[in-house]
C-alpha cells in the first residue's frame, strides 16, 4: 500500500530515505489524480521493499507542494538520495512510471 506522506513526515519519509521514492502529488478533486492512483498503488506493491511509494494531499499538505514547485497535479517525483531525479506532469501509464523507477534502481 502507498504511504500517506505529509508536511510532518516529508523529511524523514522521502528526503532521509536510503531507497528511491516515488511521490505522487494529487487532491481529491482531480480527475487525472484519481487516473493514476490505482497505477501508484499497484507500484507500490511491485516495488515493495526496493522503492518507497506513496502520495501527498496538495490540499491538505501546502508546505512540501510549495517547496517542489508543483503548480500542476498529478505530479509525480522520483526522489533519490535525497534530490529529485525525474519528474512526469500529468496522467501516464504505468509502464511510464515503471521504466521510470527501474531506472533508478
């Protein structure tokens, strides 16, 4: 299951994790969003234990979405290290996303 990831738990749970992190920025209102939601979910099963997966609430969560410069949603960034190594604006498929993180194992 995706990890809920918040203002509060950014920091500890993406920027100081020694595994790459897809982080999907999404609301609830989205269209698009609720298109890739069953997508990161499924990855997050596929790359359990090898990648950390989860979503972040722009509404709920203005702080971190501010930081990254997100003004358009769905927003996926791939974190390693600590830095964002890729980035996809927009609804994509799933192999977009799985090519995506392989790359960065």
């Amino acid at each position: 299951m995706a990890v809920e990831f918040t203002d509060a738990n950014f920091d500890q749970l993406v920027i100081k994790s020694d595994k790459p992190v897809l982080v999907d920025f999404w609301a609830e209102w989205c269209g698009p969003c609720r298109m890739v939601g069953p997508v990161v979910e499924e990855l997050a099963k596929d790359y359990d234990g090898k990648v950390v997966v989860g979503k972040l609430n722009v509404d709920n969560n203005p702080n971190i979405s501010a930081q990254f410069g997100v003004r358009n949603i769905p927003t996926l960034l791939i974190f390693k290290n600590g830095q964002i190594v890729d980035k996809q604006v927009g609804a994509v498929a799933k192999t977009v996303l799985d090519g995506k993180l392989k790359a960065q194992l």
